[in-house]
C-alpha cells in the first residue's frame, strides 16, 4: 500500500512538492486546487498593464504533472483528526500526510474603503478586472463619460508588486500618447508607501535607486503616507493629503486565509506556525509549505516569495518520504539566493546575500532570465520572450489590443 499524500494548492510550493514526490515510489500523491492551471503570480502585473496575455502565466497542472492524480475542486475543510479534507461538492478525501500550500490573499488591514474600491491583484480575474480599468478609462475620458482626473493611477504599497506596477502602468501611459495625444497628458501615477522607503527587504541604497529611477519615469512616490480611507474617486492620507484617483491598486500587504486559523496556530500574517521540519506545530502529518507557513529563521519569518515556497516544497517531500521510512526528519533550511524587483525598461534592482548589487540594465537582465527559467511550459517561455520582444521594440503596442469589454 503507497502512503497517500494530499497536496492542497498547485502554486509554487504546492508543484515543487508533488514533482518530488513522483520521484519515491512509495506515495500516491493527489493534489487539489480550485483552478486547473498553475498561475505565475510574479508576472500578474504584466497582464494587468497590457504586457503580457493571460495565457502566458497560467500552464495546465495536467501538463505540468502527467500521472498525478488532480482534483480540480475547492477545499471547504480540512479534519486534522480523522484525516479527511472535504471539498464544496460534499467529496471526502482521506490522506496518511497532508500538505497545505494554499498561498495567500489579499489584506486590506482594516482600513475603511479599500475592499469597495481599490483592485487588488492575486488572480487572472484580478489583473483582467484592472486591465479594463485601465484600458477602458482612456475611452471613457476620450468619449467624455468620465472627468480627465479619471486618468490619475494611484497604487498603494512600496514593497516589490507596488514598484513593479507603479512603474509598469508609468510606461503604459507614456505609450497611450500616440492613441489619445488630446488626453494622455492628464493621466499620472502615484505611488504611496507608509514606510520611510521602498522596497524595505533591500539595501537603502536600492531603495533610493528605485525611487529615483520611479522619478525619472514620471511616478510621483510619497514615502511615509500611510492610507487613511479610500472612497470610489478619491484616497485620503494620515498626514491629511487627498489624492483624487479614477483607479486604485492595492499592493499593501498579503496574509494567509483566514480559514488556516480553524486548525492550527497562526503566526504573522495569519500563517500557520511550523517547526523545524515545516510540520504544523502539534502535529505528526499534516505540512505547510509557501505562503501559509510561518517559519522562524533565526529569529525572522521567512518572507511569502516564490523561492521560499518551492524550497519549501522540495523539502516536505523528501521529509514525507523520511518518515515513511522510519528515518529521522531533517530540518529545513532555507538557502537565500537574493531578491531582485524591476522598474520598467532596462530598470530593475538585485542583490546577492553576498552583498552584490545590481541596478539597470544588468540588473533588468538577470529578473529577465530569471523569469523565464521559473515559467512552467516550454510553450510559455517562447511566447513570454516574443511578447517581451515585440513589447521592447514597439513600445507595447501588442497584447494589450485584445482588451476584451
């Protein structure tokens, strides 16, 4: 008898976890998930601006694992005691291990407005949903349905995503000059950060590259503005200042679902607290890998990025397959291999834990290829660097014409 192991989520971490596991004969791993394809979240903003279409993130999770058993479905509850998940259909399935890599949602920290009216951006619907803002607000202003201030972006949030979409819908407005020459010259983009700079995780000497580098490309950035309120038109700041806004994006923070909370201890970000071996914290057979884990690295939470999860992945499949052999667990630990975040054309920032850091060309480079070799599907990889391609030389006249209303 195979032990089974039920993987819940086919991000990163859950993937990383049920490809190694094909590996040891000995488990039968079922993996859920309420889409069937595999969603490359670190390139959602491109969709969201026009760079890249949908397809080209998104790869079956049948392609990406012949063999394996795959349930599309939702799970609606997970029974730590009798073994068994359930799922909105009224399925039960029984597990030996259970390994939950349900990823992470949006949070809106409380603040009043926000869930109304600003768009955030964790799914395909997500960065369609803000693709058609954006899009279709050019020719609401043009046909004079809405006021030109409906031009004016706001995005909320200075960590990698924020800086990311800042600059990418920075250099979409740009192009929109040759399409709407009477209007484009009213659109803007403001990036608010409540904290002292961008892109913390990094050196302050990144950090200020970045905003200098927003600057340079027209983003107005405001350091030390923490969101107040949100109402449909308009943001309000602590400090006071209302900043009128036609579209706002939420990148301020993710957090774990709020159903993880039913069966074990959370942590920050509402992350199941693990141990040493990435088990949930009181049990024997159920792990946690990406985003939904909260594992202290010397006294730090590891942070809810794509290395991490399929590092934590690879792991839990080869401790599962230490357990079922009666061999003592090996503990994680998580091998740095850098951060990087890009800016726009030719513009982006990295750094090595070795203290190496790259800004410019070389460092827009590297996220390049870096990308490229975590997409799944050779299909998809072709298609990302003729998008990329086309997009460089014509200034992203491409995809984004598909906008469908």
């Amino acid at each position: 008898m195979k032990t089974r192991v039920v993987v819940i989520g086919a991000g990163f971490a859950g993937l990383a976890a049920v490809k190694a596991m094909r590996r040891n004969p000995q488990i039968e791993a079922i993996l859920i998930d309420k889409h069937p394809y595999q969603l490359f979240s670190p390139l959602l903003y491109q969709v969201a601006t026009g760079g890249l279409p949908e397809d080209d993130i998104a790869y079956p999770v049948r392609a990406a694992l012949p063999g394996v058993t795959f349930i599309r479905g939702e799970v609606v509850r997970m029974d730590t005691e009798r073994n068994r998940v359930r799922l909105a259909d009224g399925q039960d399935i029984d597990f030996d291990h259970l390994v939950i890599a349900t990823g992470s949602v949006g949070t809106t920290f409380g603040i009043p407005g926000v869930e109304q009216h600003a768009l955030q951006m964790k799914s395909i619907a997500d960065a369609r949903a803000i693709k058609q803002r954006l899009f279709g607000t050019y020719e609401d202003v043009q046909e004079g349905r809405l006021p030109r201030e409906a031009l004016r972006i706001v995005v909320v949030g200075g960590g990698p995503t924020g800086v990311e979409v800042a600059g990418a819908v920075a250099e979409l407005q740009r192009s929109m000059h040759r399409e709407y020459p009477t209007i484009a010259d009213y659109a803007s983009v403001t990036l608010v950060e409540a904290a002292s700079r961008l892109l913390m995780p990094f050196s302050p000497e990144s950090s200020e590259h970045a905003r200098t580098e927003l600057g340079q490309l027209g983003v107005d950035v405001k350091l030390d503005s923490a969101v107040d309120r949100m109402y449909e038109r308009d943001v309000h700041l602590k400090t006071g200042e209302v900043l009128p806004a036609g579209t706002v994006v939420w990148a301020a923070g993710v957090a774990a679902p709020e159903k993880l909370g039913e069966i074990g201890v959370t942590g920050p970000g509402r992350r199941l607290m693990v141990d040493e071996f990435l088990r949930m914290r009181g049990s024997d057979n159920v792990w946690v890998a990406g985003d939904s884990a909260a594992f202290d690295a010397d006294g730090a939470i590891l942070p809810m990025v794509a290395p991490v999860a399929m590092q934590m992945g690879r792991h839990i499949a080869v401790t599962i397959g230490e357990a079922i052999d009666g061999k003592p667990l090996s503990p994680f630990s998580y091998t740095d291999k850098g951060q990087m975040a890009t800016i726009g054309r030719r513009r982006a920032v990295a750094e090595t834990p070795q203290g190496w850091r790259l800004h410019g060309t070389a460092a827009w480079l590297a996220w390049l290829g870096l990308h490229v070799g975590y997409l799944a599907g050779g299909r998809n990889r072709v298609s990302v660097i003729a998008d990329w391609g086309w997009n460089y030389l014509a200034w992203g006249i491409g995809p984004r014409r598909a906008v469908i209303e």
